[in-house]
C-alpha cells in the first residue's frame, strides 16, 4: 500500500513538472507562441487521444461496464477532435464538427443499447480514486482553466503591459493549464484500466493453479 501510494505520488508529481518543461521548449526553444502546431499542443492531442482508446479497450474487455465506457471515450474522442479542429478543417471546413457529431450521436446510441447497466457501472466508476482523477482533469481542464487563463483576470494583473506580452501571459497559463488537465484525464483513465484488469489477472492465475493442483493430484493417482 505504501509503495503505490509513493508510485502514484511520483507519477503525479512527474506528469505535474511535465508541464512547464514542454510550455518552455515551445515557447524559449521552439518559439512558436504555443501554436496549434507546437509540442504543447500536441501533447494535449496525444493524452486525450490515449484516453479515448483505454476507453473503448476496457469497454470491449468488460462487459459489465460497456454502455458507461463507450461515453466517456465517445466524450474523450470528441474533445480529441475538438483540438484537431484546425487540422481537420483543411480537409474542409467543418469536418471536426461533423466528427463530434458522429461520434457523439454513435457512443449515445450504443450505449443506450445496453442502459441497464449504464447506471450501476457510472456508480461504480464515482466510487473509484482513479475516475476522480479523471474528474478533476475534466473540472482543471473545462471551468479553471478557461477562467483563470480569460483576458480580462491578466488585463488587470498586468496593467500597462504591451498588449503581445499579456496576450502571451494569458496563453501561457492557459494552455499549461490545460495540459495539466489532460495529464489528469490520462492518468486516471490508465489507473481505472489497470484497477480492473488485475481481478482478471488474478482470477486467471488462481484458475491456473487451481488446473495445476488438479494436474498434480491425476499424476499422485496414476503413480500410486
């Protein structure tokens, strides 16, 4: 118990300094003003995307909790898109939103398919540490940052400022904001995943030793 808990304590704390590293390779070395192109950005892209296809591994491997997984990586697949947005619009315009749309529309359709589960499992998950860490990494990511990183906080923060520096203040905190927020989502989506992969691990182990006590007791039979 200790030892996980030192493990978690450091892949918190690690993913935490993550940040500002990667926000000052875009901004001192790449100087590219954290660009949709920059690493911060991408970052961001990446972990949502992670999240998104943990999602939908555990919704295929756990039955029990299929209709609520397919949600919440429907959900993750469609904020993945969302910071595609500009990417995808050179295929053309208003592809990302057609893409929210499908996936939105397709992840609510089957999971309703099988909503007599939806509830026990969505209860199940509010009871977890590991989903609240997803929980706070959407709460950082969707209310604080965008209120801790508005123009009109910093305008009055830094007053008198040249108005290149404020809009990059602003950027700055943000973004890393933000990335803290998907480092949370990832981390406890791949926490939720490995919770509920050993029961299954361990009921395979125990079923093989079980098959091997068996195997030896035939084998004391058949040489007595």
């Amino acid at each position: 118990m200790i030892v996980g808990g030192l493990l978690r304590f450091l892949s918190v704390s690690l993913g935490l300094l993550l940040v500002p590293g990667v926000v000052f390779v875009d901004i001192a070395w790449l100087n590219n003003g954290l660009s949709e192109w920059g690493v911060t950005e991408g970052l961001q892209s990446l972990l949502i995307l992670l999240s998104a296809l943990i999602g939908f591994q555990g919704a295929l491997s756990r039955p029990e909790q299929r209709s609520f997984l397919i949600l919440v990586a429907g959900f993750f697949l469609c904020m993945f898109f969302r910071e595609q947005d500009r990417l995808l619009d050179l295929v053309f315009d208003g592809l990302w939103q057609l893409l929210v749309f499908a996936t939105a529309t397709i992840s609510i359709v089957m999971s309703l398919r099988d909503r007599r589960t939806l509830i026990s499992a969505m209860a199940a998950a509010c009871q977890s540490v590991a989903f609240s860490h997803v929980l706070f990494g959407i709460a950082l990511l969707l209310c604080f940052s965008r209120v801790f990183g508005t123009g009109a906080l910093w305008e009055e923060v830094l007053v008198g400022v040249d108005a290149d520096v404020l809009h990059q203040t602003k950027t700055v905190v943000q973004e890393g904001l933000e990335l803290c927020g998907y480092y949370f989502i990832f981390y406890g989506s791949l926490m939720f995943w490995l919770q509920h992969r050993r029961p299954s691990m361990a009921t395979k182990a125990s079923k093989t030793r079980v098959d091997m006590r068996g195997y030896s007791a035939q084998h004391e039979l058949n040489a007595g």
